[in-house]
C-alpha cells in the first residue's frame, strides 16, 4: 500500500497540531488495510517536514500500526533533504523508536534503520537477515558467534517486531519471523 504524504497531507509537514490530525487522518487512511501489510509513506513532492510533526504523527502511528488488529509495517519513503532523515533519527532517539527509510521507487527492496538499536536487537536484526525467516529455536542452532538461548532470541525478536522492523507469522505453535524488506541496513 502506498500514501503519498503531499497529496495526502500537504506539501508542508510541521507542527504539533497539524501533525496530530494528520495522525488521525493517516489512521483513517489505513484503517480497511489488510493485517500485516507493508504500508509504503512515500514524501515525493513534500517540501518541508519539521521534527514536531514527525513527533505527532509517526510516534502514535507506531503504537497504532503495532497493535494487533491493525498489524502494519510502515516503510518511510524518499525523504528528499538530509535534514529529513535527522528529523526521525532525533525523534526515534528521544521516543526509543526506530524506523525504516528507503529512497528510490516504490516498493523499495532495502532501507536503513534510522533510530536506536542495542548491541542484542542490531545481531538479532543482522541474523534474521542472514538466516530468516526464522523461530528462536532455529537461531539457537545456526547462531555460532556466541552460545544465546531461544528464550533470549525470542525475546529480541518480539523487540524487533514491536519496533516494526520484522514481521511475524504463526506457523502452528511457533512465531515465524523475516524481515519486513529483502534488506535492511544498520549501523552495527
């Protein structure tokens, strides 16, 4: 699915007051998108975007495209200035988010992290890129640079799907999860 953010919401993304109605509006949106939909937010055309919009709108998006119901994997797309890319990365830091950018056409096949990951989540991300789509217990096995439980990957996973990073899928009784794009870059 893709939202084009200037024909959506105006070429000037700024502001707290705005940015919370865009929320609601973006909602809105993507309220009859299937579950576990990669959702493309594409900023071709948008002139500028300011650190409190990016706060208003994308935080509470998170929490909402992570709910169960809604299960949506944002994809933040072609953010035009460098200066863009500053403005999530500070909100991701200040909210202990992180987000997928990407730049090119839509549907991208890699992105960047942009936002704050720890050592744990960065070779739990780095592993699911290698080996996914993988369970805990299957990382347990093939993981060789060091002796981790599937009870800890299992918990880094689930991190990871909560920052909508990786998806998941229940297959039986296990939790199944690859990646939400072919590849994912990252510092680390």
């Amino acid at each position: 699915m893709n939202v084009p953010m200037a024909a959506t919401f105006g070429k000037h993304l700024q502001g707290k007051l705005p940015g919370k109605r865009h929320f609601a509006k973006l909602c809105e949106v993507l309220s009859n998108v299937p579950p576990s939909t990669t959702v493309f937010l594409d900023f071709k055309d948008v002139e500028i975007v300011t650190g409190s919009w990016v706060n208003a709108v994308f935080v509470p998006f998170f929490q909402w495209a992570g709910n169960e119901q809604t299960d949506l994997f944002p994809v933040i797309c072609n953010l035009a200035v460098k200066e863009w890319v500053d403005e999530f990365a500070l909100v991701a830091e200040w909210t202990h988010r992180c987000f997928l950018v990407a730049s090119g056409p839509i549907p991208p096949k890699r992105a960047k992290a942009v936002g704050p990951l720890d050592p744990g989540q960065k070779a739990t991300l780095g592993a699911v890129i290698e080996f996914g789509p993988v369970t805990g217990a299957e990382l347990e096995r093939q993981w060789k640079a060091e002796s981790i439980k599937a009870t800890a990957w299992n918990n880094r996973l689930r991190d990871l799907y909560d920052k909508r990073l990786i998806r998941r899928e229940r297959q039986g009784r296990e939790q199944v999860y690859s990646t939400v794009l072919k590849e994912i870059d990252f510092d680390g």
